[in-house]
C-alpha cells in the first residue's frame, strides 16, 4: 500500500510537472524575437517574388490610425531586413520621408496603386511592407503584408505574436507623431505633436558618434549619449543591461557590423533567479550623466561614416535611489542620429 501511495504521489508530481512546462510554452514570446522572426518571414518572400529594393510603412491598427509602436515595429523590421542581407536593398526610412515630403504623398496613401506607382519611380521600390497591430487581451498580433508598386498586389504575406508587457502598451498608447504627413489626416500646415519622452521623466539623446577607420576591413566608433532627468523633485537610478554585445546595438544604413567592446558611464544591471542584484547610476533631479560605448565596426565594402545611425539599448530604471530597488521598470530605448 505505501509503494503505491509512493507511485501516486510521482505520477501526481509529473502531471503538475507537465501542465507547468505547458503553461510556461504556451506564453507568448517578447516583442523584439518576434520582429526578427518575422523579419526573416518577409525576406525571404521578398527575395522569392525577386524584389530588389523595399521600404517597411509604419504598422497601424485596424482603422488605420498610428501609435508609436507602429513606429517602432517598422524601424526594427528595417535594420533587420538589412542585417539579413538578402539579394535586395531597402530604402532607409529618413530617405522615404523626405520622399515623401518632396512628392506630397502620404504613407497611408501609397496604398493606391498610383500612389505606389509614383513611389516606385522616385525611390526605385518595387515592394512596400506595411501591417497591422491587433491587440487581444494580453497579446499583440500583427498581420504584415508585401504590396508592389506596380500593380498593389499583395504578394507576400505573414503573421507574428507577442505578449503585451508594459512598455509595448507604453508605445501602444502613444499616438505617432506625423514626420512625412504620415498615418494622421493632418494638413501639412498644422503643429507637429511634441515627441513623447523615451521613458517618463528620463530623456536619452546620441550626442555623438565618432568612426576611427582602421584599415580597408576594420574600424572603430565611439557613441556618447545623455540620459537627463528632467524631474524637479525625483532622483532616479538607472542601469544598462549588462550584455552589451545584444543589448547596446550601434546600427548605420549601410549594414555595417558594429560589435560593442565596453562602455563606461553608467552601471549594468544583473537579473537572476533571485531578482536584481548590482548597483544603479542615480541620476538627481534635473541631472545629466555621460554614457560612451566603444565598438569594432566591420566594414560591408569601403570605409566611411554612412548615416543615419540608429542606436537601442535596454535600461532599467528606479524611482528608488540609493540601491533600494522595489519599483524596477524595464525600457527600450531607440535613437536616430542623422
């Protein structure tokens, strides 16, 4: 009797053992896999279809209306369809609005066949990538389509899902800010909204980046930036992640390789099993610290400094200073410097 109680009580252990190994797979992965993963879906549907050059449209929701995490999706699938370096070019998202700028189209509007018929003779796109965002419950899933300039015909599709933390709802929350005329129905006469601070009281800017070319295949660049609190009253206290490598990325229109060798100015956050553990940079109200990282660059073709470049790193942030941490938040950070 008491060996079969024994078996139970295993059999019992194993089936709990299992619906918790269910229920932890059948979470939805983060937002920024997701983006690569897709970003693979529509480059090789690209390259199938033989486009050669493409440019990536802001996501919107149903009815077309922007946020800033359409934004935000379109800017990582471009730096990834460059990285992939498949047999196609893709327009750099600056160039596009000024494009756009230029000709009077809006990026909502080249849904129009003749629209996107002009686009293709100013820029030489053969193939537009835009999408939607769906939210359900506490998932986001987005619908990406490839739509020619020739004809608009759709020809290429896919689909991603993640989970919708709290900085996804962030951006989710905030309406884009029209730069080429955009997703908004705005007239091109009226005040651009302010741009939204990064991370509530914190704001981050690229000061500068400096290239040291080394030879014909390697180089240096030194990035500096600022975080400012702009808080009158609140000390903040900040950390990077502490794998620089994947989490402080330096990325420039070319597709040049940028590997990160170590930065200095701010402390690195550690996370295990047990929590948070190291230390924070505090940051007091209305103060500023210096942040450089350094990098091995290697070069596609030539040395040179192609801009724009674009830099994202992932921050932690406490309104608690003096290494009392409660009330970590996590943020991604992105930064165009042209």
């Amino acid at each position: 009797m008491k060996f079969m109680n024994q078996i139970l009580m295993r059999l019992c252990a194993i089936s709990i053992a299992l619906i918790l190994c269910r229920s932890v797979c059948a979470q939805s992965p983060d937002i920024d896999k997701e983006l690569t993963d897709l970003a693979t879906k529509l480059a090789t549907l690209t390259k199938d279809n033989g486009k050669k050059k493409v440019t990536v449209l802001d996501f919107t929701d149903l009815q077309g209306g922007g946020s800033e995490l359409g934004k935000y999706i379109a800017e990582e699938l471009t730096v990834n369809l460059v990285m992939l370096k498949k047999d196609f070019a893709v327009l750099d998202r600056a160039n596009l609005r000024k494009i756009l700028a230029e000709h009077k189209l809006t990026a909502t509007g080249l849904v129009d066949p003749e629209n996107a018929k002009k686009l293709g003779q100013f820029a030489g796109v053969d193939a537009i990538i835009l999408g939607t965002i769906i939210p359900k419950n506490q998932k986001i899933t987005l619908t990406a389509k490839i739509i020619t300039t020739d004809t608009a015909e759709i020809v290429g599709a896919a689909k991603s899902e993640f989970k919708s933390d709290e900085s996804v709802q962030q951006l989710l929350g905030q309406v884009a800010t029209s730069e080429d005329g955009g997703n908004g129905n705005a007239s091109p006469a009226s005040k651009p909204a302010a741009r939204p601070k990064p991370f509530g009281d914190l704001q981050a800017k690229v000061q500068s980046v400096k290239l040291l070319p080394g030879d014909a295949i390697y180089g240096f660049a030194k990035l500096t930036f600022v975080i400012t609190n702009t808080s009158a009253t609140t000390t903040y206290g900040v950390a990077v992640n502490p794998d620089i490598y994947n989490n402080l990325n330096l990325s420039n229109s070319r597709g040049d390789e940028f590997k990160a060798t170590e930065i200095s100015g701010i402390e690195k956050a550690f996370e295990s099993g047990d929590g948070f553990s190291g230390a924070l940079t505090d940051i007091p109200p209305r103060g500023v610290i210096t942040i450089t990282s350094k990098s091995q660059v290697r070069w596609t073709t030539k040395p040179g400094d192609y801009r724009p470049y674009r830099l994202q790193t992932e921050v932690v942030l406490s309104e608690e200073a003096q290494g009392r941490y409660p009330n970590l938040r996590k943020c991604n950070v992105i930064l165009d410097l042209n």
